[in-house]
C-alpha cells in the first residue's frame, strides 16, 4: 500500500538571498521531511505586479504556476519578515493575484513572521489570508521577534524558547493538515 505524502508549499516572503526567513524554512523543512513532501517557493520577486485586468482573463504563466502550487498543496506555510510594519511588497503581490479566486479557501495555513518586531506584519497576514479563507489557528501562527540574533550563519536555531515555539508550531500544523492521508 503506497502511502501519498501530502504536499507543503512553503511560500518566503523574503526577497533577501540569505534571509533568515530561509533558514526558518529550512529548519522547519528539516524537521518535517519524513511527514511531507515539501516545495518551497523562492520566486515572489519573479512574478509580476498585480493587475485585476489579468486576474481573471489572459492570467500571465507564472501566476497561473503560483496559484496551481496552491491549490494542489495539501497545506500552505508563509514565513515572512515585516517590512515597514507590513508583510513585503512581493509577498503582498502573489496574494493580490489569489484574491479573485478561490486557491486559498479552506487551505490549511502555517503562519510565521520572523523579524526584528513583526507584530504589525503578523497581524496583516493573518487578516489576509483570513480573508482568501485559508484555514489556520493560533497554534499554527508564530511570530519570531529579534530573529537575527536567534538563528545563526549556519542556519541553526540558536535560541531554545523560539525553538520550542516553532516545534510547537510544527506540531500543530501537522494536526491542522492531517499527516495521513
């Protein structure tokens, strides 16, 4: 009996080659590789700026790439920093080009914004992916202050509390999705 892992886009809100967001996912991705089939999307500054006239009709490729990635994920994990008190620009931009459909509905969602405060970005994450209709709770919400100092250049996790928030937070997304399928 062939069992189908279930299929984790992980969305980097960060434009930054060597971001910390990057090395979240990392060991976020490291500690749920025998659970799910991961793919991580890197490419938000390769797509284009949002316009409602293509939303719905003559959609460019790589958005119709983007939303297909959503919608045949099993789950959905954002990691973002804050820019300016708000999620980045590029991260704002894939969501514009998901708002006229539906990729998002009832997808289950991990949410995690890692930055030097975040608490603004955060909360304008959740309200947007609230409002496409992604699924998600407070324990599959997690928001890493100060994470400079609390992932070092080799990508390790170097703070014990913020390691034990983001098990937490592992967890809870693997019962929000459901690891069997």
């Amino acid at each position: 009996l062939q069992i189908r892992m279930k299929k984790i886009l992980v969305i980097n809100g960060s434009a930054s080659e060597n971001s910390s967001n990057r090395k979240i996912i990392d060991c976020f991705g490291d500690s749920l590789k025998e659970v799910f089939d991961l793919h991580v999307f890197d490419g938000l500054k390769m797509l284009p700026h949002f316009d409602p006239e293509l939303s719905v009709e003559e959609t460019p490729p790589a958005i119709v790439h983007f939303r297909s990635l959503v919608e045949n994920a099993d789950g959905v994990v954002v990691c973002t920093p804050e820019y300016i008190f708000s999620i980045p620009s590029g991260l704002k931009n894939a969501i514009e080009w998901c708002v006229a459909t539906t990729v998002f509905a009832d997808k289950p969602a991990g949410l995690i914004t890692a930055s030097a405060n975040g608490e603004k970005g955060h909360e304008e994450l959740q309200l947007l992916m609230r409002t496409l209709g992604a699924t998600f709770s407070p324990g599959t919400t997690l928001l890493i202050q100060g994470v400079k100092s609390k992932v070092n250049p080799e990508g390790k996790i170097t703070d014990n509390i913020t390691r034990e928030n983001l098990v937490a937070f592992t967890g809870a997304f693997i019962a929000l999705v459901g690891a069997e399928s």
